[in-house]
C-alpha cells in the first residue's frame, strides 16, 4: 500500500514522534540502500591496502608538493604534504584534482597524427619516425624549430632548451610567467640571481598588485604563512595591505584594501619611495641623486592624480613601512603575468630603502641553480626570451620556424591576443603536442605524442618564484600511465641520440641524478619528496634603481578610445591557461561569475550607471585587439573606472563539462612594449564596454 500526498506530508511535518520511535522509516532506508548498492552501474569502493605517497603536481604555475592517497596503488585523493615547508599540508584547487584528472574524458590516449578527416591514432614507432624526419630536415638550419614549455621549475627546460639549441636554434621559451618578468627587472637593477620573499619573518606586508593567494608565487605556502601569522583568539602577528584595482581573494582576507588601477601601480609605489626618501631614507647606489630627483614627481599629490590614491593613505601606509620592525613589499602583476618590469623595480626600490633586503622578513636573493646539461639556456636567458614576441616576429616574417614544439603548454588559448597569437601558429607548418590533455593547442597540432599525468611521471621543482630559499624537490611516479603516454624529456633525449646530437645524458633520471647531486643534496633523500633548500644569500652591492626606465614607465597612457581600465581575473577554481576547470571545481563557480554558458564582468554601481548597464545586461568588451562577451555583474569589489573579468573561460577543447562556457578573456588581452625597458605588457589593457 503506497502514501497518497496527504499522508506523505502529515509524516514529514507532524510525524516526528513516529518516525523516531517506529522502525518503518528505518527499513525503508535499508531498502533502499540494499536496491541502490545491487545496481551494476554504482560505483563501487575500492578495497585494499591504503598508503600515501609523496610527489609533485604542477597544475599550477608554482606546483604543489602533495601526498597522494593510494588504494591498492590506485590515486585516489591528492592532498598537501604536511613534512614539506612548500605546501605544509595545503594544497591548490587545480592541484587537488589530480587524482580525477588521470580519468578525464579529455586525456590524450596515445599518439595521434593530424588527418583530413581529424586524428587518427598511431603508434609510437610510427609517431617517432615521423618526428625524427622532420626534425633531420631542419638540423643545422638556423631558425627552423622553436619550442615552448609550460613548466616554469622544472629541469625538463635544461633538456628543451640544449635538445633546441643543438638543433640550431636559440627559440626556446617558457610561457609567460611573473618570475620571467621579475627575472628581466633584476637584470635590469644590476643583480644576478633569484629573487624571493620572506613573508614568513615579516610583521608588515604590502601587496602592490601581487595577487598573493591565487595566481602569485607559491600561493600554497603564501596561504599558510599569512594563517600562522594569524592564529585564532590571539593578536595578529603581522599586517597585510593589499593595493590593486580588484578587492579580489587576496584583498578579501588583508587588514586594509587600496583601491589603485593596474597601469598606476608603479606610480603608486614611487610615491611611497618618495614619502620615504622625504623621511630621510636612502641607498647606497651610484643613480640614487638621480633617483631623488625623479621623486619629485611622485609627491603625494601627483600620486593622487595619477592613481586615484588620496595623499593621506599614501603618507599613512608610507609611516607605516617605515616604522615596522620587519616590512616586506611584493608588487607585481593582479592576475600572474603581463605586468612590465618597472613594476617590480620600483617595489624593490621600496625594500631597500627600508633596508629590508636579504633581511629577515624583506626580500631574498639567491643563486639560481646552474645547468647540468650541456648546452642548456641559462636563467638569465629564459627570462630574457618572450614566447608572445616569438610569434609576433613570425607573424611579421621575421621568423620563419618549420617546426613547433609545444610542451605542457597551451600557447593557443592563453597568450595575450589569443586569436591572433593562435592564427600565428597556424603558419608553422609542423606543430607537435606534448600534452596530457587535448587543449586548443594540441587541436591545431599535427603530431600529438601526450605526456604523462604530474603523478605517473618522475619530476622535480627548482625554487617556484617567490620563495624565500633556494629549493629543490624531486618526485617519483606514483602510478604507472593509465593512457599510452611516454615522458617527454626522455624522448626528446632519445631524438637527441637518433639524430646524433650529444647532450650528455641518455635518460631524464640520469640527469636528476646530476642535478640533485649538483644542488648538494643525496639522491635518496630527494626522491622520496623531501625538500632541500638553502638560506645562502647573494651579495647585492652594485645594484642600481634604473631611474630612466622608471620615469618612462611609470605615468599610465590611457587611450580616450577605451575609456575602461581591464583587469583580469586569475583563479584557480576556474583554471589556468594550461588546465581548464577540475571536475570537483565546478560547483565552487558562482551563479554571478558563470551562469549556463555566460561568464559575467563585474563593475561597480558607478561604472555602471556610467556606460547604461544593468544587472544581467550582455555586454561586448572591446579592446585595440579583441572582443569577447558576457553578462553584467554590479559588484562594488570592483573600483570605478574598471572591468573586472575572469580568465579560464571560453574553451574550444577539453571536454564537454567545459567547452563553451564563457569567453576567453585573453582575446581582448592587448599587447604593448614597456617605455623604457620594450617588455611586451598586457597587464594595462584598456577596452570599452557596450550591450549587445
């Protein structure tokens, strides 16, 4: 006998007492627990014996040092390695999903080759050959083959970039990255080495664009220190300012948030240099009377006309800086890349005029790890090699490459100017994919051979950007390939062999070996996940402030055309340019930032009744070099004069919980070179904003 509605209802609402001390709702649950579990579709939980493994995961742009949870050697949870200080039991969104991404629809199940009716699988034997011969034909043609890779600390660059050079050609390049830019700014200050932040020791940092828990640095470990510098029912143990155009996650948590547009954060950081260098502050630098003098147009007042920045907040965060026992100042780019040098140059002014370099709490310079394999491109060049000016010169026949080869990299959907970056790589003739999964640039390839998954590869991590100690980490495979795929820097050694070209090493694990070895550290302690880093610091006598390229740099040009400021949005959630959204992430995305196939903008109330938008109105963002659309969210996290934006969205590839949702930001994303320094910047796009 069934319940009729009525009846249904006066058990849910009134039948509290009978359905706690009456055994009918009980078995029905067992009954329905019992039919459920015999389905032959439910999945079942695997049984067996339980252990953790360490490795690394580098979904992110920083990677993640994680434990792996294994069943019967089967991944079936990635979290943060609680004994490693680079993730002290956290980890990233993007990195947490490892364990279901070995599974993904969109994983590359083998080597593929291009065909008319689209790709057909084939063998690795046939892959190679194929490879080999196109390769041969360019060897010794100064020129002919590029290469970019995606992993910003791994060795694998050492091989790349030797295997590249061998060949002939000096186009090696890493995709744009917030430590290339940072590495540019240093050389041009006169140091050597790298850079990092002690956050751990500092008791005041301000955050000059730096989104430092979501697309800056090692955002993990940044996540970490900023809680144990803040433990629960005690006083903070230090102060957290955050100055940018977004009160973005970052924003959200600190002590203060400074509304300063994006093409202003330079300015904005000589105003506090020159509030110090008024308090009496110096540096022992040979331009430094230059440099004072270039202060005076950064007063408090100008700062204010060019920022937005009223001149009292300017004087109190300045009085502040100074009068902390350990300030740290971290100025970079609000979504991870695309800020120009100047940025960084004039942060670093701010640390050592409050003397706070290679001191507890400031910031950090250190060796970067020398090259173990011959040939390779230093640190210094990396740094110095723009990928997105790469492909502008082949757009213009300045460069005329035959051979693309594209490593963990997705240079197709996330480069400033996407459509037109990705309409460039159509004219090389042969591209090749190293990817595990099949994005928008491994579509347009001609040879996909997939590259294993982070956890069933052997790999290692050489000092994220933005750490404070030179460190170094190598991690085994945790389990073997679920796809066929074959780890590409062993094949790109054994190409080496084929074609006669010596680097030194015949397999990926010999030359982790030579690098663990040459960092100072045993071969059985690293590769059991554990962390070797060193507190040795750089001398950084000799420095100097760059005072012309500041004072080029540092006033906004603003296009009356576009009449908006853009500022893009990083978020792990969503994705990077190298992974589209996790499966578990999904549902973290707000109904106010993707709603069926809409992405929404945000702009504040002002901007809003400014340019005649609503709530839910769809809109087109226009820039000198593209368009994309979405909704209107009205936020007042959002300054006026700004388009908030997230990047992430918009896939042509990948899979189907992903492809089409949104629009790719980076389409409007516009290229210009930095006054000064000629650094390719996309951070200060400008676009107009209009309904459709």
């Amino acid at each position: 006998m069934g319940l009729d509605r009525r009846a249904f209802v006066q058990l849910a609402v009134g039948g509290v007492v009978g359905t706690l001390f009456t055994p009918i709702p009980w078995k029905l649950a067992d009954d329905a627990a019992i039919w459920s579990q015999n389905w032959p579709w439910i999945a079942k939980v695997t049984k067996g014996e339980i252990a953790f493994k360490n490795a690394i995961s580098k979904f992110c742009p920083s990677g993640c040092a994680v434990s792996v949870r294994t069943v019967e050697g089967a991944p079936t949870l990635v979290q943060g390695s609680k004994d490693n200080p680079l993730s002290q039991g956290g980890v990233c969104p993007a990195c947490a999903a490892g364990a279901q991404l070995l599974y993904s629809p969109a994983r590359v199940k083998g080597p593929m080759k291009k065909t008319q009716a689209g790709f057909e699988p084939i063998t690795w034997d046939e892959a190679l050959t194929t490879l080999s011969a196109k390769l041969s034909a360019v060897k010794g043609k100064d020129g002919k083959v590029a290469m970019v890779s995606g992993d910003q600390t791994g060795t694998t660059s050492e091989v790349f970039s030797a295997f590249v050079a061998a060949l002939g050609s000096q186009d090696f390049y890493l995709m744009p990255s917030e430590g290339q830019v940072a590495g540019k700014a240093w050389s041009i200050m006169g140091g050597t080495g790298k850079v990092g932040f002690d956050l751990k020791n500092a008791d005041f940092v301000l955050l000059v664009g730096a989104d430092a828990f979501e697309s800056w640095g090692p955002m993990v470990r940044n996540k970490k220190t900023f809680g144990s510098k803040r433990p629960v029912g005690q006083p903070n143990q230090a102060t957290y300012v955050y100055a940018g155009p977004v009160r973005n996650r970052t924003a959200a948590v600190c002590d203060q948030y400074v509304p300063v547009p994006a093409d202003s954060l330079t300015a904005f950081a000589l105003g506090l240099a020159a509030q110090l260098v008024q308090a009496g502050k110096s540096i022992d630098t040979a331009d430094f009377a230059d440099f004072k003098a270039m202060l005076g147009n950064f007063s408090a007042d100008k700062v204010e006309k060019l920022s937005g920045v009223k001149a009292a907040v300017l004087a109190d965060l300045a009085k502040k800086l100074a009068s902390a026992k350990a300030p740290l100042v971290i100025a970079g780019s609000p979504f991870g890349q695309g800020e120009g040098a100047a940025t960084f140059i004039a942060g670093a002014a701010v640390n050592l005029l409050l003397g706070q370099v290679n001191k507890p709490g400031g910031m950090k310079v250190f060796a970067d790890f020398a090259p173990v394999v011959k040939g390779a491109a230093t640190a210094k060049k990396l740094t110095e090699a723009s990928f997105a000016d790469y492909l502008s010169k082949v757009e213009k026949g300045k460069a005329s490459p035959e051979v693309l080869l594209v490593y963990e990299a997705n240079p197709a959907y996330g480069l400033p100017q996407a459509e037109a970056m990705s309409k460039v790589m159509e004219k090389i003739p042969f591209v090749v994919s190293f990817s595990t999964f099949l994005d928008e640039t491994a579509q347009k390839a001609q040879l996909i051979l997939p590259n294993p998954h982070p956890l069933e590869r052997l790999d290692d991590l050489a000092t994220p950007y933005g750490y404070s100690r030179a460190a170094y980490l190598v991690s085994l495979p945790v389990i073997k390939p679920v796809a066929d795929a074959k780890p590409t820097p062993d094949l790109i050694l054994g190409l080496a062999a084929k074609l006669g070209l010596d680097l030194g090493f015949s397999t990926y694990q010999d030359v982790l070996k030579a690098k663990t070895e040459a960092v100072g550290a045993s071969w059985g302690d690293v590769s059991k996940g554990k962390l070797f880093a060193s507190d040795v610091t750089k001398d950084v006598s000799g420095l100097n402030l760059a005072t012309a390229v500041l004072a080029k740099a540092a006033i906004p040009n603003r296009d009356p055309a576009y009449p908006l400021a853009l500022a893009p949005l990083a978020q792990l959630n969503v994705g990077t340019s190298a992974l589209a959204t996790a499966p578990q992430a999904l549902v973290t995305i707000r109904d106010t930032e993707l709603l069926g196939n809409d992405m929404f903008v945000q702009v504040c109330a002002e901007t809003a009744k400014a340019n005649g938008l609503s709530q839910g109105a769809k809109v087109k963002l226009t820039s000198s070099q593209g368009e994309c659309v979405a909704r209107v969210n009205v936020s007042e996290t959002v300054m006026p004069g700004t388009v908030a934006a997230p990047l992430g969205f918009g896939r042509t590839a990948w899979d189907k919980f992903t492809r089409g949702k949104g629009d790719n930001l980076s389409k409007v994303l516009a290229l210009s070179p930095e006054p000064g320094t000629n650094v390719s910047v996309w951070s200060d796009t400008r676009v107009k904003i209009a309904k459709i």
